[in-house]
C-alpha cells in the first residue's frame, strides 16, 4: 500500500472535476521527487488535478507536484469552464442577472453569446489583455432534464423549480455525486409564486386551490358558480410538461384528485398566458408572480375566511401556499475556483439585490415589526376554538408586542419534525448570518405553531419539538458557539391559513424567527 503524503494530496475523492474531451496520459512528479504518479487525466479545475491510476481516481494538488506528459494543460492559460443546466425558467433571465452581477462586482470584462436552441455562452475576462478568466454555458432545458445533464457529467450545476425527486437523489447518489439532500449540495436562490390571474374587468378576486382544481378539471365551468358573470369560463396554461405549467397540473390539480381537462388551453409561455387573459374577459391562466403582466392577481381564500394574498411579505416568509422556491443544486465534487467564488456570490445582499431587480422575490432579511402584524393577531382571536386559551392568546400577543418577526420560516413535512426541502436551506442561510455577527446583540426566538389537528396540548408539544430541532441544526452547521437561542411554542394559536385542506395545514406547520 503506498502512503500519499499530505503535501502532494489534498483530498481522495471519487468524483469528477471539468472533463475534458477526452482523457490524457499524464505523470506527475512530487517536487522533492518522493512520489510519481501516472494515469490518465480526467480533469482540472485550476488548482487540483483529477487522475484515474492504478490506485483509483486521485485529486492531487497541483501545487505540490509537476505534471509531464501529452494531457497536462497549461497553468498560465486555464480557463474555467463549467455548465449550468435546468429549468427555462431560470436561466433565461435570473442565472444571466446573477451572472452579470457577479462580473462587475469582481471586474470582468464580458461577453454573452446566444446559443441556437440551446441557451447562452458567457465569457469573462480579467485583466487589460481580455485574458480569459471564465467559460460559463447556460443550457436552458428543464429541471428533469438538468439532472440528467449532471449524471451525464454535462452539467456542473442543476437549476430547478422543483425539489430533487427520490429516484433523482438515488441516482446522484450511487454515481458517486454525493447527497442531494446534503445542506451543502441544494440551496434556494430566490423564489417565485404560482398565481391565478384574470383580465381587469372580471369581478372575481378570490378563489380557494379547490375551485381553481374545478376549473381546471373541468368541473366548474361558468364564472357564475363562483360569484361572476354567466359566461363561460376560459382556462388558460403553459405546458403542463414544463415550469409553471408542471407544478401546478401536480401540486394543485393532481394533488387534490382532478384530472387536467380537454378544456384548458395550453400556451407556449408564461408571457403567453398572462397577454391571452389580459385580451379575454373571461379567461383565467396561471402564471408566475415575477410576470403577471397586465392581468389581475386573484387572492386565494379558505372556508375559514382566511385570504392569502400573493405578495413579496408573504411569498419570501413562504406562506403564501403556492409559493415556488427556485433550487440550484449542486454535485458532491469540487468545482472551478471561480464557479465557487460565484456561488459565494450568489449567497451576498448584492446578488439578492439582483435577484429582486429581476422580478423575483429575494432571500434577504426582512424585519416585519409588531405593528404589521395586528391582523395576525386578529384572525388568532377569530379563529381559537375553545381548547385555545385566553391566557395561551394573551402570552403570544405580549410576545408578539416585543418581537419583530424575520422574514425566514422553517416549515415541515407532515406529521412530523422533519424539515420540508426549502427550509433545509433556510438553515444554511440563517446559520451564514449568524457565523457572520448579523444579529450579535439581538435577542433571537424561535417560535413553532402547528395545525389544529389532534390535541391542543399536543399541537404545543410538537410545535416546541420543532422549534428545538431547528435550533439543534443550527447548532451544528453554525461554526463556533450559536449565540441564546430561546425557543416558544403556541401550538395551533396563530393560524396563516384554513386548516380544512393540506396546503392550509403544511402553512400553518412552522417556525417562526423574532427578533427583539
């Protein structure tokens, strides 16, 4: 067995860097001459060599060795190049703001190539020279078909609209990528909202997810029935093979036991939905908040008399039901310097300022203080039934009046105290803000609500269980001491939503953040 020492090899791995087009033999040489190496190259990234030996596949500093043979690149030319692929979505306008921010934050110079039928080319450079610093390739595909890009090695990052499946996850995992559930492997960069819209002279405003499942089942099929006009009701959708389209065929048609009618006329794009409604009276499609054009954002409403309307408040503490965080996920292998300094990027308040200036919601921190939330703590008054106290009612509205609640929310699968797929990122994000003294000499909680099923006494219980676990991940993914952390539970006392449906359960399942 040959030991390796450390000065040559910084990491083993069994996973891939940039590949290049083909493999190369290559030779490398430890500069006190101790150790050689021979193999074929698989990959450079800039700083770290990838050799598949007779010992296995080594990631080999090259600092620590020189390299001989037909495959060595040039170090004095390397040009980092990596491949973002997914959803259209996405990367038709977010990734090329991001991407543009981020060259002028750091200097580069730029150049952007459109890609026929396939999606955009950016070039960075650095320097007077216009050396090349950076190849970036965005391939404008879809969520499913960027996973595939990743296990095909095509891709070095995966943009999509929805959370990695569990035959995905398996798949990444047994190729040696790593785990998609990983805090480090999936972050949300931005989000997005699924809204119903109809042109500005419809009466209708509110609707439930139960009569848009109607409608677009095919059930309801005259605005008359739901408040309007005797006319025909219109439905309009993207794709539902694609983005919007997609996730609201599953999410809220399949979801609720509908089946997508004959009836719903499908359009190429989501800019194509909202002009289609926008010229027919009674027509109703489903777009993104970021592109409502001039439609009318319908609010979605409960039996219970709850509205929830779609705005940046609601959609960025996520509990606007339909709302759709925008994932980037990435493989368990080290990726190009740059492309690291990029995602660093994309976690800053200039990226986020991007991200808003896009027309997307961003991920920055928002302060909402007590006096915004009296109709909170209203519709807690109307809707406690008789096993919520006065006294439970009167403890939360002191703490209420003391608090300012942040705009980040941990929320939670069903019956349980596991966290849902965005708010295991919303731990990575607020653990980055806690490392970095964002809040030092604040006084932070953490406040867990839950449902109205089951027992008031055990809503309290499992919102407190929730509310501790979430402050035991943070404690270990902040690194250094996690600063006072007091943790509250108020069980089903401050309701967001209906619970007579699921999404309006999976709303009220959270962990709040208040600040003082």
């Amino acid at each position: 067995m040959i030991i390796l020492r450390a000065a040559v090899l910084a990491a083993l791995f069994l996973t891939s860097f940039t590949a290049f087009a083909r493999a190369d033999d290559v030779t490398l040489r430890a500069r006190d001459g101790s150790i050689t190496l021979d193999g074929d190259l698989l990959g450079f990234d800039g700083e770290f060599y990838r050799v598949e030996t007779e010992y296995g596949v080594l990631t080999v500093d090259a600092s620590g060795v020189s390299c001989e043979g037909p495959g060595c690149p040039n170090l004095g030319s390397y040009v980092a190049e990596f491949t973002i692929s997914g959803a259209h979505e996405m990367g038709r306008v977010l990734i090329p703001a991001l991407i543009e921010g981020f060259a002028l934050r750091h200097s580069y110079a730029l150049q952007r190539e459109e890609l026929s039928g396939t999606g955009l080319l950016y070039t960075l450079f650095e320097g007077d020279a216009r050396q090349p610093a950076a190849r970036i390739t965005i391939r404008l595909t879809t969520s499913t078909e960027g996973f595939a890009d990743l296990l095909g090695n095509e891709a070095d990052m995966v943009l999509s609209m929805r959370e990695a499946t569990g035959r995905e996850r398996a798949l990444v995992r047994d190729a040696g990528l790593g785990d998609l559930r990983s805090l480090r492997q999936v972050r949300v960069i931005a989000l997005d909202a699924l809204v119903p819209v109809v042109s500005a002279g419809n009466p209708v405003r509110r609707l439930s997810l139960t009569q848009l499942m109607q409608i677009y089942s095919g059930v309801v099929t005259n605005w008359s029935e739901l408040g309007g006009e005797d006319a025909p009701i219109t439905p309009y959708l993207r794709d539902p093979s694609y983005g919007f389209g997609r996730v609201f065929t599953s999410e809220v048609v399949t979801a609720q036991g509908g089946d997508l009618a004959d009836s719903v006329l499908i359009q190429a794009s989501d800019a194509a939905v909202t002009r289609a409604v926008a010229e027919d009276p009674f027509g109703i499609g489903i777009t993104g908040f970021s592109n409502p054009g001039d439609a009318q954002v319908v609010t979605l409403t409960g039996s219970c008399g709850f509205d929830l309307a779609a705005t940046r408040a609601t959609i960025k503490a996520e509990d606007y039901p339909l709302t759709t965080p925008m994932y980037l996920y990435l493989p368990g292998r080290r990726l190009p310097r740059l492309a690291r300094d990029f995602l660093r990027y994309m976690r800053s308040d200039a990226a986020q300022f991007v991200v808003r200036r896009a027309g997307f919601v961003d991920r920055r921190f928002d302060e909402v203080p007590a006096r915004e939330q009296g109709d909170r703590l209203a519709n807690a008054l109307r809707a406690a039934g008789p096993e919520v106290t006065l006294e439970q009612l009167q403890r939360l509205a002191g703490l209420m009046a003391g608090n300012a609640r942040l705009s980040i929310t941990f929320r939670f699968e069903g019956g349980s105290v596991v966290l849902d797929a965005p708010s295991r990122s919303n731990v990575a994000t607020l653990a980055r803000a806690l490392e970095s003294g964002r809040f030092d000499g604040r006084a932070l909680s953490l406040v867990g609500f839950s449902d109205g099923q089951g027992g008031a006494e055990q809503n309290v219980e499992i919102a407190r269980r929730r509310a501790e676990g979430v402050r035991a991940i943070l404690a270990e993914e902040v690194e250094g001491p996690l600063p006072d952390i007091t943790v509250h539970a108020f069980g089903e006392a401050l309701p967001l939503a209906c619970d007579d449906s699921a999404w309006g359960r999976g709303v009220n399942r959270r962990v709040e953040v208040w600040l003082r």
